[in-house]
C-alpha cells in the first residue's frame, strides 16, 4: 500500500541515453513535495523533452530510479507499470486531443479505457473535470472549434481524469498570448494550491517560470545534467551557476529561453 504521505516523485542518478550514444544527461536527481509546482528548465537541446520522455515512462534510462509516491516505476512491468503509471496524468505539447471526439468524449477516453464505472458516472466525472478548469458549456465542442488555450484546458482536464496526484506538463503556454498564457498559469497554481496536486512543467516562458514556479532545476548540454537549481528567484539573481545566469539574461533580452 502506498502511503499518503509518500512523494510524489523522486529521481535519483538518472542516466538519460541513447543505444549507442553517449549520455545526454547524468546523475540526475530530484524530489518533489504535494502541492508543489517544479520546472525543468534549460536552452534548446538541453535534453528537458527527453528527460521528460524518462520519466512519463516512455523511454527507459540507461540508470537510476524514478519512483512515484514511493513505488519505482522501472521495477514493475505489464499491468503493475501500468498502475503506476496511472498516478499522474501527463499534457504534452499542442494538447494531443482527438479531433473527432468531443471535449467530453476526448476527458471520458481514460476513464472508459481503465476503470469500471457505468457510462453515466463516467460522463459526470468528465464533465466534472472540465468545469475544474473552466470548460463548462464546451462539453460537446470539437477541438478544432475552440482557442489553442482552451484545447490547452481541455488536455489538462483529460491529464485528471484519473484523479493523479502528478501533472507532467510539456510547453503549456507555447503558442498562447500573453493574456490566455496569464490565464493557464492561473490554472496552474489553483489546481495545485486547491488539490495538493504536484506539477512538473517544461517551459521556456520566463514569465511563467517567475509567476509560479516554487523549484526548478536548469539542464545544461554541454555540461551533461544538471547546472543549477532552486527558487525561479534564487537562479535569476543568486545562483553562482554562469549557466543560470546567461539563461535568465537571454530571456529578458527577448532571445530564446529553451
């Protein structure tokens, strides 16, 4: 039985590589508390999709662990992998929704694929979801209907349809206008303040990065892992890593962040 109290993910000397290729990242650790938002930072090519591609269980590292509330992913396979993988819900990039399917019918899929709840318990828990993140009244819009934001919302709603305590988060904010970009943040931390749920965001938006983030850590090509890590606050304007520095002066100079 997995304690309530357990973390929600802890990462300890992972290994992120290709067959015959050298390591991209080593020695990679990192653990997160309930409730907290954590972002993986880092310029283009850094390896934050990859690392990210590991611990969503897509990609097998080479080393290390990755343990969700206590339970490691890597030493469970078939419908045990599965369980696992089923405690936290994942959002990537563009939202991934299914086009011919409603909002409705995109946040049902899960619970229909995995759990044994009737159809009428199903769509109600759906919609449900959508109203948590401000959907309610687009149950039966198709996806190519509605703004990038609210496709973004909706991705998000399916990532909680079976009630994970983990969101993974890839580029959320990516394509959004500042306003709607404001506007997903806001999501963001009422979910994780209102439903101790932990976040772990890919972002290159510095604006995000400052307005919600409690912890980062920034990946770094060259160097093979990590360079820095701590508050947004800390490594904008503390944190002895040249890396770290050059990384925040690069996004407020308007170059690219990621």
């Amino acid at each position: 039985m997995v304690g309530l109290g357990a973390c929600p993910l802890a990462v300890s000397g992972l290994e992120v590589a290709y067959p015959g290729c050298p390591p991209l990242l080593s020695d990679v650790g990192f653990r997160l508390s309930k409730g907290e938002i954590f972002g993986l930072l880092g310029p283009s090519g850094c390896g934050k999709t990859t690392l990210l591609r590991h611990l969503v269980g897509l990609e097998r590292p080479r080393t290390g662990r990755i343990e969700f509330f206590g339970q490691d992913l890597w030493a469970a396979d078939g419908a045990l992998l599965d369980g696992h993988r089923r405690r936290f819900g994942v959002m990537f990039q563009g939202g991934a929704l299914f086009g011919d399917l409603s909002l409705l019918e995109n946040v049902a899929l899960p619970l229909t694929e995995f759990t044994d709840l009737r159809p009428g318990a199903i769509m109600a828990a759906a919609q449900l979801k959508l109203g948590l993140v401000g959907l309610s009244g687009y149950e039966h819009y198709l996806p190519a209907s509605l703004s990038g934001g609210m496709r973004k919302r909706a991705a998000i709603a399916r990532a909680l349809a079976l009630e994970p305590g983990l969101l993974f988060l890839d580029e959320p904010s990516a394509g959004l206008d500042p306003v709607t970009s404001a506007g997903l943040d806001g999501l963001i931390v009422t979910l994780a303040r209102n439903l101790s749920l932990s976040f772990v965001i890919v972002t290159h938006e510095l604006d995000s990065v400052m307005a919600i983030m409690d912890r980062a850590i920034l990946l770094d090509k060259r160097r093979g892992g990590i360079v820095a890590s701590g508050s947004p606050m800390f490594l904008a304007l503390e944190s002895p890593s040249a890396e770290a520095a050059a990384f925040f002066r690069r996004g407020q100079r308007g170059g690219p962040g990621a």
